[in-house]
C-alpha cells in the first residue's frame, strides 16, 4: 500500500509504503529531497458547531478552494483545488490541499472557499491576502458563510513578543562580542 504525505511538512510530497507479508508487515519511507523554489498552500476545512467554540469539528468533504496568483512574469493565473472529492471505496486521500504556487514574488490575492451546505450553493468567503507556503485552518460554520474563520497554522502573532525578544538579546550578544574584539 502506497501513502503519499508530507513527513517534513516543507510541501513536498513523500511517500509512505507499507509491505504486507504473510507473517511480516514492515514500513519504509521514500523522502523526497528534491529542491525546488516554488511555493506552496497547505489548506484544511473543518466544521465548527458555534462561531466561538474554540473545538474542532470533522473534516469537510467537497471543500473547494481558489486563488489567484501572480507569477514572476506578472501573469496572473487562477488555480483551483478541492478537498477529499470523495471518500468512498476505501480511497487513501489526504485530508487536507496541497497547492502549487510556482514561482511568485506576491501574495495570494484572493483566496475562495466555497462548500455546499445543506444544498445551499452560495457558501462562498473570500480572504485576502495570504502569504505562500502557508499552512491553513478554515473554521466554517454550517449557519453561515459570515462566520467563517481562516486562521495561520502557525501563527507568529502569538509570540511577536518572544521574537523580539530573542532577536534583541542575540543582537546584544553580537555587539559585545564585536566590541571585545575589537578592542
């Protein structure tokens, strides 16, 4: 059996292969260390029950995701993705979307989600802009498109204070340490 994810999470995708004897079973891994410069988004839509419930639902079926990317040429291109199109017949897909960028000096200009519920075909939320080689999160309520969440996977806003902080301290070191030496 044949499993394609991200072992590194650095979008490239790696292979998981499982051997399957008749009194063996052994794993092994084929690591994609192919270097490239292109970009990439890592997107996943979860449901969510009430727009400030901090827990996370299942996984969406169907989720539709499309952006707008200008390359280095400044020609601009339309790319679409979709999450688990289906998950019957035992299919191994990957939960979330993995997305090629290219090349591009931007950001992503527009980034669409659309999901039907409840046959409701008017489910669609725009977020803009998004930087590349993100890792998203969309919270989607089934109420309403308005309270749609897209939150970073990581976020550095979070601990913009600790990053500050270390990056002085280590330009203080620096400074010292040129100035001992140079004295």
């Amino acid at each position: 059996m044949i499993i394609p994810m991200d072992i590194d999470e650095d979008g490239r995708i790696d292979i998981l292969v499982q051997k399957d004897g008749q009194q063996t079973f052994s794993m092994g891994l084929i690591y994609n260390n192919m270097f490239y410069d292109s970009f990439f988004i890592k997107a996943i839509m979860v449901s969510q029950n009430q727009q400030d419930d901090q827990k996370f639902g299942s996984i969406t079926t169907g989720a539709t995701f499309r952006y707008i990317v200008t390359t280095l040429e400044d020609e601009k291109y339309i790319r679409v993705a979709s999450q688990m199109p289906q998950s019957s017949y035992n299919s191994l897909e990957l939960p979330y979307v993995y997305m090629g960028i290219g090349r591009s000096n931007n950001y992503l200009e527009q980034f669409n989600v659309a999901y039907s519920i409840n046959n409701r075909l008017d489910q669609v939320k725009v977020f803009s802009p998004i930087i590349p080689n993100s890792q998203l999160l969309i919270l989607a309520n089934a109420e309403s498109k308005n309270s749609w969440n897209l939150e970073l996977f990581i976020n550095p806003d979070k601990i913009l204070v600790l990053i500050v902080l270390s990056i002085s301290s280590v330009l203080l070191v620096s400074g010292i340490v040129i100035i001992i030496m140079h004295a």
